[in-house]
C-alpha cells in the first residue's frame, strides 16, 4: 500500500473483552497459518480476489481512500489506507506486514469524521454479529462514506444456510442473511451493484491436488441464481445521500 502513515495504531476507549474479542486474541498468532496457509485457505483467498480485482478495475477503486473493517491480520488491508478490529493481538499481527494506520475500535462506533472515506471493506465480519449491531455497522459505514462510496462485504447465504440445516451453537459465522436485508435497513440508501457467489462446491471434501480444478468452475457459477445456493456471497454496495 502506498502513502501510508507510519503510525502503529490508534487504540479507543478501551472495551470489555467479548467473546469475539477474546477469541481472536487468542488465535491471532497462528491465524495466518491455519486459516489462509492451507490449501482450503488459498483457494478462498483465491476467488476472495478475483472478485475484488475485477470490481477494482471496473469501478476504479481508490485503495488510497478506503477502510477495512474487521481488518484482522490484514488480509485485504493491503486494497485500503486504514484498518480497524476489536482484537489488539489481531491488529499486531497485521503490523507486521504492513504499514499504515490501525484502530482499535469496533465497527458500529467508527472513530472517524463523516465522509471520510470512498470506499470500505467488510469481510468476514457481519456474519459474527446479530442483525440489530449489523444495522449499526452498515449505518456506521454509511457516515463515514462519502456520497457515491463503495462498500465491499460479504454475507452468509440465507437459502443455503436452511437448506442445509445447519443451526450450531454460538457466534462464529451464525448470521445469514437474503440479499434483500442490505436494501431495507432504515436511514441507508444502498444500491446493489454486484454479487458472486463463494464456495458454492464443497471443496474442502475434496482431495488437495483436485481443489484448484474447481476455481474455473466456481467462477463460472458465481452469478444469480447460481450464488443462490453458495456459502457466501460478496456484495458490492454504493451509498447515496
């Protein structure tokens, strides 16, 4: 990333430590390792940018001016000149590969002055949080863009999710949510621009040296109504005021 300040990070008032919190601070020095390092791992940060990629040339994306919610270990800061988490021991390790300005703050309290930003990342980070404090983030995010403002996230797919039946106890990744949620949430007026599909096929099923075959695949039917029935999806948002 360019233009970046050499500030470590700006840490808010401080918080009580939530399940979330503590989690993350636990498994952030081995996140990168067991999360993104393995062969599951790549090839969802494979298809993750190739999405990206392509919005990015086609909208013309402004790294230089955007924010990464729930930036963790700083996998998709290098698209974005601020990054923000909960977790302290997450924010060191995204230190370590980059430069810039990290703060310690939650996502539905964003320190920042309104229309502050072109653009904001929020990945792997709704689906943690019930749909109330989901609200709150998407409000928060609207603030801070600036009219006209790109917001790049992704969901859990709803219709996956109960065709599948799958209801385990906790936090972790329980929220899933229709397309139609983002479009009705009071005092946001967010224009679905685009949508692809993630994980439609059950790779990690699949033997290592097979998974890469899939990637054509996978891009192939991450399109409506095919990303329907994916895991995830990314959406990409714009923000009028």
């Amino acid at each position: 990333m360019k233009n970046r300040s050499r500030v470590d990070y700006i840490e808010t008032k401080p918080q009580h430590i939530q399940p979330i919190q503590k989690y993350y601070n636990t498994i952030a020095s081995t996140y990168d390792t067991t999360r993104f390092s393995t062969s599951y791992g790549k090839y969802i940060h494979s298809l993750e940018k190739r999405i990206y990629l392509k919005w990015a040339k086609k909208y013309r994306f402004d790294p230089n001016t955007f924010l990464d919610i729930g930036a963790g270990t700083g996998r998709w800061t290098e698209y974005a000149s601020t990054g923000i988490d909960i977790s302290f021991q997450m924010v060191k390790e995204a230190r370590k590969k980059n430069t810039g300005l990290y703060v310690i703050a939650d996502g539905s309290k964003l320190p920042f002055c309104d229309n502050s930003f072109s653009g904001i990342i929020c990945m792997h980070t709704l689906m943690h949080n019930d749909k109330s404090k989901i609200e709150t983030i998407l409000r928060e995010a609207k603030r801070v863009l600036k009219n006209g403002g790109w917001l790049l996230m992704d969901y859990r797919v709803l219709r996956r999710k109960k065709i599948l039946r799958k209801y385990s106890p906790g936090w972790h990744g329980q929220t899933a949510l229709h397309q139609k949620f983002f479009l009705q949430i009071p005092g946001c007026q967010f224009t679905f621009i685009d949508a692809a599909g993630v994980l439609l096929f059950p790779v990690h099923r699949l033997p290592k040296t097979v998974r890469p075959l899939f990637l054509p695949f996978e891009v192939l039917f991450s399109k409506w109504p095919f990303r329907e029935f994916a895991s995830y999806n990314m959406a990409l948002l714009r923000i009028q005021k």
